[in-house]
C-alpha cells in the first residue's frame, strides 16, 4: 500500500467520525488538522535534513577522517620509531663485538707482553743464577784446594811426629811430603 492510499484512507475515516475525535480530546486523530500537522512535519524534517547534511555529518566526517589520520600517524610514527629502536639495538650490537673484540686484543697484547718479560725475567734469572752457581763451584774448588793442602799439610806434620816419636829422629817436611804417596799429594 501506498503512502497516497493510507492518507486517503485516513481522510475517509477522520471525515466519517469528526464528532468522536473532538470528543475523545485527541487532536491528532482529528483528519481536518492532517494537512497540518503533515506540513509541520515535513517542515521540521526538512529542516532537520538541512541542518543534518550541511552542518551536523560534515562536522562528524571532518572529526572521523581526522581521527583516522592521526591513527595512521601514529602507526607510522610507530613503524619509525621500532625502525630506529631496532637500528639503535643494531649499533649497540655492533658496538659491544667492537668492544669485546678490542678488549680481546688488548688481552692478548698484554699477555704477550707479560709472557715476553717473563721469558726475559726468567732468562737473566736464569743466567744469574748460572754466574752465582759457578762461583760457587769455583769456591768450592779453591775450598777444596785448601782443604787439600791443609790435609797434606796435616799429614806431613802428622807423619814426621810420628817418625820422629819411633826412630828419635825428626825428618824433613821435604822428605816426609816426597814420601808420601801420589793420592794424598792430590
């Protein structure tokens, strides 16, 4: 059914029974008062409408479309700053092997040195104590040397007393030392 057929429908039935309308006190049933009441409404819905599309949805959109590029900026803003993040994790990455590296040579640098002086320390240890080991091997043959000719000495002193004890005769230190055999001499 069309809106056409229900107003006439409606004009049909409120002419049929003006008498009621009045007297139930209910206006808007009253079909004289339709005309009206319909160019009120479409007044005010035009009006509405007007105000709606040229004022209110334009306002609205401008906000929406607004709102939908600052999102956007935001996310690119976003992807850019993940993007540097990631570049700066990258370089400090990249800084810390620098560093781990350069501290691993100047480890090894500084081992090397140490092993170096050590080597140098230990060699002029090693030749000290070879000079003093000589000396003393040299002192501990002058040593025995004297030793040796005290012993000789002893035993040539020790041989004329007792030859002069047995035979009452005292005998030369000459004598007595070419008397004696080779390995006392020694």
């Amino acid at each position: 059914m069309s809106f056409l057929a229900i107003v006439a429908a409606a004009f049909e039935a409120g002419a049929q029974a003006p008498a009621e309308a009045h007297a139930a006190g209910l206006p808007q049933f009253d079909p004289t008062s339709w005309p009206s009441q319909i160019f009120w409404l479409a007044i005010f819905f035009g009006g509405l409408y007007w105000l709606m599309a040229g004022y209110f949805l334009p306002r609205i959109g401008a906000t929406i479309e607004e709102r939908r590029d600052r999102i956007a900026d935001d996310l690119d803003q976003a992807t850019e700053f993940r993007e540097e993040a990631a570049a700066a994790e990258r370089a400090y990455e990249q800084a810390l092997a620098d560093a781990t590296a350069k501290a691993r040579a100047i480890a090894a640098e500084t081992r090397a040195n140490l092993t170096a002086e050590i080597a140098e320390m230990s060699a002029e240890a090693d030749k000290k104590a070879a000079e003093a080991i000589a000396a003393a091997e040299a002192r501990i043959a002058d040593m025995k040397a004297d030793a040796a000719a005290a012993v000789r000495e002893a035993a040539v002193e020790t041989a004329r007393a007792i030859v002069a004890a047995l035979i009452d005769e005292t005998p030369t230190a000459e004598s007595v030392a070419a008397a004696m055999p080779e390995r006392v001499n020694a």
